[in-house]
C-alpha cells in the first residue's frame, strides 16, 4: 500500500485547513459535480477513516513530518490563473 502519514494532529487542525484552503478554491467539491481535487477527496476520506493519507498526498500538501503548508500549493482562488495557484 505504501507509506501513510498523518497531516493533522486532530479534527480541528483538518477543519481550519480545510476552511481556510478547500473552502475558498474554486476546484472545492460541489453538489451534482463532485470532487474536482483529488487533494480535498483524500483529505475528506482520511478525515471520515483513520486521518493518514498516502506519502505522496502528503508532499503535494507540503507536509515535512511536523506541519502542513498554511496554504494549500494547489489552491486557485476565485479569479486567479488556473496555472499560478495561490
């Protein structure tokens, strides 16, 4: 299966990250669309499992074995370049 880790110490960390990242994106899940982010997907299935997520979800989300990016390095904000996620 591969190496897991854990991005978050609990589910307040996940949920600030969350609102603060997934929330504002333009790729955030949405009814009758689904996921658009496969980083929001394994975040919400680690959140509803055991909170690990695979290795390499880990590195896209900056994660260094003690803390995630503030800012998700894949978030597109309202009007941004698609290409130049802020």
């Amino acid at each position: 299966m591969g190496e897991r880790v854990r991005p978050f110490a609990n589910g307040d960390e996940f949920f600030d990250w969350k609102q603060r990242n997934c929330q504002r994106c333009t790729l955030r899940w949405r009814a009758g669309q689904g996921y658009q982010c496969d980083l929001e997907c394994a975040l919400d299935y680690a959140y509803g499992d055991n909170g690990m997520v695979t290795e390499t979800i880990g590195k896209r989300l900056k994660f260094d074995q003690l803390y995630v990016a503030a800012h998700c390095p894949e978030r597109v904000l309202e009007g941004a370049n698609v290409d130049s996620a802020q």
